[in-house]
C-alpha cells in the first residue's frame, strides 16, 4: 500500500473530461514520475491532490486519511507540500522571513495570535531557518529580499521552505520549468540530494525528460486524462504505446 | 533597549519627545503676531486631533499597511467609538475611563461582525463591502437609530448625542467637574505658560492623548516585529503560498480588522472624552477616505508613517482653512491690481473652504512621485545626504549597502 492512493479519480470541465479513471499508487519513500503530453491532466490530477480542485469522482487518500473536501492549509498540515510551476514565494520578504513563515506553521498550526513576542527572540525557528539554507546552500543571501533573487534559486528557496516542514510528501509541479539547463542540473542533484538523506516521497510532474529519465525511479504515463503505463524508467523509454502517445500515432 | 531593538527604541524615543515638546514646537511664533496667527498649531484643540488621528491612522496601518486589505469603512469604528463613550458619559459620569474601555469593546465587536462579513471578499470587493456596511452604520446612526418620536434613538441623528442635565449619570459624584475628567483632572484643563512673548499651552487632554497614543504606537511597533506581524505581512506578499504552507489566512487578516478597528473605537473614544458630542458624520464615507490618505500620504506598511500622515493632514487642513480672500489680498498686495485680483481669484479655490482641492492635489502629487509617502521622502533626502558625504569623502567606492527589511 502506498503513501498516496488515487482511486477512479474523475474530472470534467464542462464537456471536456480533464481526469478519466485515474488510479494511481505512489510508494512510500520512492521517487514517481509523471509524465504525459500537453493537456493529459496532469495539473488537473496535482490540483485535485492538493485541495485546490475537488474530483467530481472517486478518492484521494493519504496515508489512510482523505483528503478530498479538505483546504489547501489542511491537506499541508497532514504532511503534503507543493512547489509551483513558477516559484511561488513572499517576494516580499527576506530569504530569512519565507523559510521562517513555514516553521511557524509547523510548530503552531494554522493559526496562532503572537502579537507580543519578538520574531527576533525565537531561537529555535530561526535556527530551523537558518540550517535549512545552508543545506540549500544558500545562507549567503539570507538578508536579501526573495524577490531579488534569480529564478533558479527562487526555486531553491520554495524547496527549502518546503523541506524545513519536513513534509511526509513533496509534490513538484514542473520544477524546472523555463531554467536554464545549468539550473536545471542543479535542481535536479538537489532533489536527488533530497530524496537520499531525507525520508520524504518525491511526486514530480515533468515535462522535461531529461529531467524525468535522471531522477524518477517509477514513471506514470498520462494520456487524454487517463494512465496509459506505469514502469521503471528503463522499460518506459521504449515503449511503444508512450512514444504513441507523445507523437500522436494513433487516435 | 525598553523591548525594541536599537532602532525601533531611537525611533519610539523621538516620537515620546515629540509628543512632549509639541507644545513648544507647534508654537514657534510669538504671540499676537500675523505670523503666530497663521502657523502656529499649539492650541488644546488641534493639537489633540493630531494624536487621536495619529492613533486612528496607526490602527489603520496594522490592516492596511501590513496585510494590503484596503478597509474603506474605518471611519465607523471612529463613530461607533464616540457614541459609545458619550453613552458612558450619560449614563455613569464623565469620567473617561468606563468612556474609553466601553468604546473599544463596542468597536471591536463591531469591527468583529464587520470584517467578518467583508473578509469573505479580498482586493477591490473587500474595499467596497466595507465602503458599503460603513454607509449602512452612518445611516443608521444618522436616521434609524436615531429617530427619538420612534421610541429608539441610539444616536439623536442628526443633532448628535450629547449629555443632558436630565440624564441619569448614576456614578456621579457630588463635587464631580460637569465635564470629561480623569478622576477629577479636567480634560479641558490647561496649564498657560508665558515666556517673553511666546504663549505655550499645556492640556490635560492632550497629554493624555499623547500617552495614549505613545501606549498604541508601541503595541504597533511590537505588532510589527512579532511572528503575527510577520504572517500579516506573508498575507500581503503571497496569499496562495501561505495556504499552501499549512496556514489559514482568515484567522489573521480576521485579527489584524479587529485589532485595527479596535484602535479606530479608542480614537474615537477619545474624541468625545475631549469634547462630550458625537455626530453621524464622523461615520462618513469621506472620512473613511480620509484615514486611507492620511495613510498612504504617510507611508503605508511603516512605522512611523501614519503618525506623519496624520499629523500633515491636520496640520495643513488647520492652516489652509485659515486663508480667505483678504488674506490673500494683502499678501499678494505687491502685485499689479489685475494681476492681484486674478491670481486670487484662482487661489480663492484652493484654500478656506476649497483646502479639500489642495489637499488632493498634494495626494496625488505623492502618489505619482513618492509612492512610499513621506517616509519615502526621508529615505530619499537622507540616501542623497549619504551620496554627497561619499563624494565629500572622495572614496568612490559604493558603501555596504545592507539589505533593507521589507517593514522598515
């Protein structure tokens, strides 16, 4: 059994059906891939993961517990984190103050009034912070204001603020996407770095194959909303129904 | 130092002097002279409008500056706050405490209720919910709930709640002062000071405004620099990321309108200990819109802004009502006649009455080339100070320049 279940997962948009059918087992502590050509779903399936759609059918349930109907904050504090297509930070703040924010939520839930207390005086969040850019490898910028930052490491600051809540699942949503490839490499030897030392499950949507046949060490195959193969990466790269799907053979 | 750090304690340090010294500094002119009549702002009156309004604009600033929700409504809490203290008034004494802790309880449900409903909505449909119940509780101030021939008059509409010999006042004592008092110190009270020919006024009412605010502007300042400030501020920056971070939005922003409209009920409260009358028209829309200039005049998500917001406006609105038409004549009188005439005819609309029309052209003056509001200012004639000491100094080489926090 695995840490998230995907169970006759449907979706439509009006007449268009996003989500057909989907089953999908991710195990614990393993590294799972999905791929898929444009508009196979694959959004639409992280989206209904996360809380921000809610299937018309079937069921999500993580680490034994649903999380179909729950918000966005809930399903994060049942252990699922979520890095964006594009960074999504406090552009606003220091590199310190965003990897701070997901500390506090951490330690105190959803919400807690500290109107009084110094965020200066909190000894142990600010040490969590501060670890955790440094095995980010980026505690040189911790004063700077995140949106000052490059696309690579803003991407690197959304990981970390990820990683310092110590998520049981990390759902990746193109990574990589629009970088360069020496940040894409980067990227990439992090999540390796990540999925090595920590005990987290890595879910990653990709487009980038190079990026997919490097890391993943199972690979779903989503096509027209459905799963078409799910393998190891050395069995999906000949198979002849992805190369179908992607070139658009048959249909 | 005093549980600030170095520079939020300089900054609360002046701000404590300032309110000590206005007095004096709002007083720099001799008495009697043309020139005391016209800038002079030392006067019991004004000068307790400067610290209530900077505490109003204070409280704004906790929802305004550092969530980004732009609540167009505030200026009801101010309402609800000083119908409650007058109610206090009619009802116990005029003593000034039961008045001020009852404004702030009666605001704070309001603003409970109020934001709860408009919290629903964010952007431009947040601002126009609160726009929208803040005309709802002005009209019920002015007509509904103030009707005395239909048995419910909250509010006397449009006369404004007063207090009437014929009113119970059950704590009242026998020597009691028949005016809003701290325990026997009248708010009115003053100490005059004469030296050489400078007149200073001291108030009661205004130093205790002034303790009040210092009291409020330090909660602010540890409002900022707290681990709630800071989720306020992650509120502003990125709403989608703080949910996804495991934290529910709601809760906060819900706070942070309450604790703002709280401080609007005490502002409000302290209006009518200064002067025992409340009127609807404080709840206007205008003055709502009000409070939001003052803000962004002063610098919106700053520290010190809103007390510069507040204070300018006042100040400027004091003095540009004073101008009429004879002065104007007389200080243009070195002009050629058609010139004269003319030239006061085109200022004629701009102060008196028509300082509104000044006061918009300085708005928009800011918002197009200070969008940072007065403290961008400072920043910016203190950053052009530090440029010429650099060339002075010949070194040529740029300073460390420290990355400045976002809530400075």
């Amino acid at each position: 059994m695995g840490i998230l279940e995907v169970k006759g997962v449907n979706k439509r948009f009006g007449g268009l059906r996003a989500l057909a059918d989907v089953n999908l087992t991710v195990a614990e502590n393993s590294l799972h891939a999905i791929i898929g050509p444009n508009g196979a779903g694959k959004s639409t399936l992280l989206n209904c993961l996360v809380g921000k759609l809610v299937p018309d059918t079937g069921s999500v349930m993580f680490d034994g517990q649903s999380v179909l109907g729950q918000t966005p904050h809930e399903i994060n504090q049942m252990g699922i984190s979520r890095v964006f297509q594009t960074p999504e930070i406090f552009a606003d703040l220091t590199v310190r103050e965003n990897v701070m924010i997901p500390c506090f939520a951490k330690r105190d839930g959803t919400f807690r009034m500290r109107a009084i207390r110094k965020v200066d005086a909190e000894a142990e969040i600010n040490e969590m912070a501060e670890k955790i850019l440094v095995d980010v490898n980026m505690q040189d910028r911790i004063d700077h204001h995140a949106g000052s930052l490059s696309r690579g490491d803003k991407r690197r600051l959304e990981i970390a603020m990820c990683l310092v809540q110590r998520p049981r699942l990390l759902l990746l949503d193109e990574p990589t996407a629009g970088m360069a490839r020496a940040d894409t490499n980067r990227t990439i030897d992090l999540l390796k770095e990540i999925h090595a030392n920590r005990d987290i499950t890595v879910a990653i949507i990709e487009h980038d194959m190079h990026v997919v046949f490097s890391l993943a060490e199972r690979i779903t195959v989503l096509a027209q909303g459905s799963p078409l193969v799910e393998d190891t990466p050395d069995n999906i790269k000949g198979h002849p129904k992805v190369r179908e799907a992607y070139l658009g053979e048959a249909h | 130092m005093i549980g600030l750090n170095r520079k939020d304690a300089l900054l609360f340090i002046t701000v404590t002097v300032l309110v000590i010294l206005a007095p004096f500094i709002l007083n720099p002119f001799p008495e009697g002279t043309a020139m005391a009549q016209m800038f002079n702002a030392g006067y019991p009156d004004l000068m307790q409008r400067f610290v209530i309004f900077g505490i109003l604009v204070i409280g704004f600033n906790i929802l305004f500056g550092l969530t980004g929700y732009l609540s167009f409504g505030h200026a009801a809490f101010l309402g609800i706050g000083s119908y409650s203290a007058v109610w206090m008034f009619k009802l116990l004494s005029y003593n000034v405490v039961p008045a001020i802790i009852l404004a702030i309880v009666v605001s704070g449900i309001a603003s409970l209720i109020i934001g709860y409903i408009a919290l629903r909505r964010t952007g431009i449909y947040f601002s126009i919910l609160t726009l929208a119940l803040a005309q709802m509780c002005f009209n019920l101030a002015y007509s509904v709930l103030g009707n005395p021939q239909k048995g419910i008059n909250l509010t006397n509409g449009e006369t404004g709640l007063q207090v009437y010999t014929s009113d119970p006042q059950y704590l009242m004592g026998e020597n009691a002062p028949e005016l809003p008092h701290l325990f026997g110190l009248v708010m009115r009270d003053s100490l005059e000071l004469e030296i050489g020919s400078w007149a200073f006024t001291l108030n009661a009412g205004y130093y205790l405004c002034g303790v009040i605010m210092l009291a409020t502007f330090y909660l602010s300042i540890r409002i900022f620099r707290s681990p709630f400030g800071l989720m306020l501020r992650a509120v502003k920056s990125n709403q989608q990321r703080l949910s996804y971070t495991g934290l529910n939005t709601r809760p906060y922003t819900l706070c942070a309108f309450v604790v703002s409209g709280m401080y609007a009920g005490l502002a409000g409260g302290l209006l009518s200990s200064m002067d025992p009358l409340a009127g609807a028209e404080r709840m206007h829309w205008t003055a709502s819109g009000e409070i939001v200039i003052m803000a962004i005049l002063g610098g919106a998500g700053t520290l010190i802004g809103p007390i510069l917001g507040s204070g300018f406006i006042e100040y400027f609105k004091n003095i540009l009502s004073k101008i009429n038409d004879n002065l104007l004549h007389q200080w243009l009188s070195f002009l050629p006649d058609g010139l004269e005439d003319a030239l006061v005819w085109v200022l004629h609309f701009f102060v008196g009455k028509g300082w509104h029309l000044t006061l918009g052209i300085l708005f928009m003056l800011v918002v197009i080339f200070l969008p940072g509001g007065l403290v961008e200012l400072g920043k910016r004639t203190g950053g052009l100070f530090d440029r010429f000491r650099n060339a002075a100094e010949g070194s040529g080489k740029e300073r460390n320049q420290s990355p400045r926090k976002a809530a400075e």
